[in-house]
C-alpha cells in the first residue's frame, strides 16, 4: 500500500476502516483458496455505513479504481477476490440488525450480518430463515444476497431471492439506491431488487436487506434410501415430486462419493449400496410423521432399504457427515475438482451417468452428489494433485462436462456462480442476444466497469480481458480441487 494512498483512505473513512492486505492475506482470497486462487489488492477498506461506501465508490470512480466487494468470503467461485487490484470492500463493519418484527415475519438489516445469526435470530421468534449454505458461520447475508445462495432446503422453501423484499445498493459513481422495501407485494417498476440477487458484486455494493422470514417448521424428520444403482435411485427420487410430496430437502450421494464417506454415516448401510438418497421431512409433529411415510413410500420400490430414521443426535450426526462428504471424496486420490452444475430433473440420471461417463473419457475416477430435488449436481472428478497429466485432464473434463450439461437443457452452475473460476462459460451458455441485453444491464449500473471486472461477465474494460489467462499476481492450483 502506497503512504499516498494510505493518507488518501484515511482521509475518507478514518484508519478504522483501512487493513493492510500484506498483513491480512485472508483479504486476497476466498474458500477457492485450496484450489490456489489469490489475488493482489491496493488496499482493503472496511466502511462502517452506506454513506462511506457511497463515498469509497464516488472516490474510486474518481480515480478508475476497481472494487471487489467481499462478505464472508465462503464463495466457491473466487468472486470476492481481488484478481489484479484495486481496492477489497469488506462488508464486514455493517454487521448491525437495523431492526427486527417477528410478528411481520421480517427483518432488516446491514449486508456484513452473518448467515448463521440471521437463522438465530429467526429461530429464537420461532420464525425461519430457510436458505442454507453450508458456511453459515462465516457467510455474511450480503454475500448469501449476491451469489443468490441455495442450499439442501432450497428444494421445498427455494434460494435467497424468494426472500429479499428490499435492497439498499451503492452503484456506480457512488449513487445509493433503495429499491423494494418491507412490503411483501410490489409490481411498480422493473424488479431491480431481484436482478442484484445473484450479481456477483458486478453490479454494486449492496448494503443493506430487507429479509422476508417464515414460521419455522415445528419439527424435523429424516427418510434414508438405499439403492444398487443409479437408475432405480433416480426413479425413487423422481417419484417423489412425482407424487405430490415436498420434503424440505432431498439429496443424494452415488458411487464412490458413498464409499468413501460410508464409514461416516451415521446408521450402518446396506453392503451394496451404490445410490444413497437422504431426505429432510418438516412440519407440524403429526404433518411430518404423515408426509415421512409417504416419503417412505415413494422411495421404497427398487430399494435396498427405505426407513424413516431417528435417534438421539441424529440430526447433527447426518450433517456432521453431510459437511465430511465432500473432504472424504477429496482423499481417494489427494485431490479432485467438483463443479455446481445443475439440468432440469427429468434429466437428473443422465447428467450422473454423464459425469461417470466424463470421467472414464478422461481416466479419472469420479461420482457425484447434490440436491437432487432441484437437478443439482456436484459432478467430481478425482485426481492426484502433485500428477501434472491428472490436472490437466480434469481440467479438460471439466469443460466437457460444462458443455453436456449444457446440452442437457442445465446450466454451467447451480448456486455458486461463476465469479472469476468459471467467468470463460459465460458466452458458452448465453448468447449473443442474452450476453448483450447482461452487458448492456451492467453498463447501467456501473458505467465504467469498475465494480468485480473480470467476474461473471466479460470485463469491458479491455479488449475481452476477461478471457485472458490471470494475472501473475494468481496461482491458479486446480488440483487442489473445490466443491462442497
Ligand atoms: C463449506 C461450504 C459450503 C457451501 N455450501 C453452499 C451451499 O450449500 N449452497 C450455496 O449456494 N453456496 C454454498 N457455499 C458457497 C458460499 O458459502 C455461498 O455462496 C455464500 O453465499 C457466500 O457468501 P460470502 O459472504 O462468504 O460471500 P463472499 O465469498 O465474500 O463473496 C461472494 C460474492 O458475492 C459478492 N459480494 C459479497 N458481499 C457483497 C455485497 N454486500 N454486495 C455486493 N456483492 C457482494 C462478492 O464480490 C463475490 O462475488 C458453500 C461454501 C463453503 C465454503
């Protein structure tokens, strides 16, 4: 960081709000960071309000800075990180609730609040929050907001966006924006508050939210399901939608993903299992008994075994397990690379016999797992990390896999964006009309292209830089492999 500006930051913000990049390196990257991805900032700068973000981007836009907005740093796509400069807005001083009315089901609050003390919140007035990341702990709200985080709930209760009534941004030049608010309904304008959920920081700092919450479930069951293979697996889960019934999560883990974390699992599986479906029934005591065993019912023709399962901590013991899936994969072979992609569910079973049919193609073992509710898929080819040839070849994998998710009528990720890991599938899955209309959309907000270039979308900035290799400043690493 330069003594200029330095001087010129604190003359802003105050020294609270500076951090020293070099002395916080956590600044330079986020969970890709096993993967090898770290970036380079001019500074960091932490405002403590809307108004000294506002300032921040009008100075930035001064002087052509590039911003990064970061929450929590969770994001499994590298899109908090600063890839060549410029300077990190970590969200991470508007941590305040701004206020709070169970009775309205609602909350407003700062974007830097953390994931996990909204569903605190929410839970102690008997309310949910439903969305679920799995890094609720360090995930701030305004990141869950920008990536339009999903989660194993989003099967019955959906993403992020079904639950931002209001957003409070700062866009280009340093203009504050408020668009929707706490009421539920709102058809006046365009819905620019939808359009920021899922921007990616590429359109704008948001600040602020106005969450929409729900009664909270009165209690939680489990259904497993065990099957030999994936199609009498993907037949049971495609009966269940097919049969009316919303569990609040339905997941599946197939192959070597449910070997490698077999030893885990909580209750002893059936030898042959090769396709494990796990289910999350809630409701009211009698509702979630009587919808689990319909559950029970739709997965039970083709299984091995299909059981409501209970007992004491099983709850915490299956998502101890869940969060241990995607490490016990990585140790087959030291490392792997998993990517979010998602199809439309009646094609669920061949997107999973597609990535196993990707991976023999390329001489790498693979399996995938996910939220089969919602056709999406953690397809993942294992590799060794330190084998050149293995990196390169799940590299290659991975773009083949993109393009048969494609041509499955999918997308090239579910719920973790594209960032800057996956910024090059932007114009495979769009085309010229939709990349132009998505162009022409970031313009508006952001005139000179300042705010995340490089990520989600071509950088204007250059001549197409964002299609160009990173920067010396990233030691891109793909062999460590990420996923969840
Ligand atoms: C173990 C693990 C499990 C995960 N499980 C899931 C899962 O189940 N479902 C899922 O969807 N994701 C999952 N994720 C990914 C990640 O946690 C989520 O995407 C989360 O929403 C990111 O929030 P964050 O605050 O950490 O954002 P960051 O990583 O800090 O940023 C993510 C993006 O949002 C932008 N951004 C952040 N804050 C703002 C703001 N205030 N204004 C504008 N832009 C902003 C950044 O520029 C960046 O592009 C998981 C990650 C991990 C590490």
């Amino acid at each position: 960081v330069t003594a200029g500006l330095w001087a010129d930051l604190r003359g802003l913000l105050g020294e609270d709000a500076l951090r020293d990049p070099v002395a916080s390196p956590q600044y330079l990257h986020d969970a890709t960071d096993w993967q090898g991805l770290r970036g380079r900032a001019d500074a960091v700068v932490a405002p403590a309000s809307t108004e000294e973000v506002a300032r921040l981007v009008e100075w930035c836009y001064a002087r052509q800075v590039a911003i990064v907005p970061r929450g929590g740093g969770t994001g499994l796509s590298g899109g908090a990180v600063p890839i060549d400069g410029g300077l990190v807005c970590s969200l991470e001083r508007l941590n305040q609730v701004l206020s709070f009315e169970p009775e309205l089901w609602r909350l407003n609050l700062q974007a830097g609040v953390t994931t996990d003390r909204v569903h605190q919140l929410a839970r102690n007035s008997g309310l949910m929050f439903p969305p679920d990341p799995g890094a609720a702990a360090q995930s701030h709200i305004g990141g869950n907001i920008a990536c339009n985080a999903g989660g194993p709930r989003g099967f019955k209760y959906g993403a992020t966006r079904g639950y931002v009534t209001g957003l409070t941004a700062v866009i280009g030049g340093g203009r504050i924006i408020t668009v929707g608010g706490p009421t539920r309904k709102d058809v006046a304008g365009y819905d620019i508050c939808s359009l920021m959920v899922g921007s990616e920081g590429t359109l704008g700092v948001m600040t602020e939210a106005w969450l929409r919450l729900i009664p909270a479930p009165q209690c939680t069951v489990h259904v497993v399901g065990c099957y030999a293979d994936v199609a009498a697996g993907v037949e049971a889960v495609l009966r269940v939608p097919g049969s009316g019934l919303v569990p609040a999560t339905l997941e599946y883990f197939e192959g070597l993903c449910v070997e490698a974390s077999r030893g885990a699992f909580p209750l002893s599986l059936p030898p042959h299992t090769r396709f494990l479906v796990v289910a999350e029934v809630d409701g009211s005591t009698a509702g979630a008994a009587a919808l689990s065993t319909e559950v029970v019912e739709a997965l039970e023709p083709g299984a091995i075994f299909a059981e409501r399962v209970e007992g004491p901590g099983l709850a915490s013991s299956l998502t101890r397990w869940r969060s241990g899936v995607s490490g016990a994969v990585s140790s087959i072979r030291g490392g792997k690379v998993s990517e979010d992609i998602a199809v439309p569910l009646d094609r669920l079973g061949e997107a999973i016999l597609m990535t196993r049919a990707v991976g023999v193609e390329f001489g790498l073992p693979s399996c995938s797992w996910g939220h089969a509710g919602d056709g999406n898929l953690h397809a993942t080819f294992m590799m060794d990390k330190e084998d050149r040839v293995d990196v390169a070849r799940a590299g290659e994998a991975a773009q083949e896999l993109f393009a048969r998710a494609l041509a499955l009528g999918g997308s090239v990720s579910g719920e973790h964006g594209l960032g800057w890991i996956k910024q090059d599938q932007f114009q495979r899955q769009f085309g010229p009309g939709e990349v132009a209309i998505m162009t022409a959309i970031k313009a508006v907000f952001d005139p000179d292209g300042l705010f995340n270039p490089g990520k989600k979308l071509p950088d204007r900035r250059g001549a197409d830089q964002s299609m160009a290799a990173p920067s010396p400043t990233v030691v891109a690493d793909p062999a460590r492999g990420i996923g969840q």
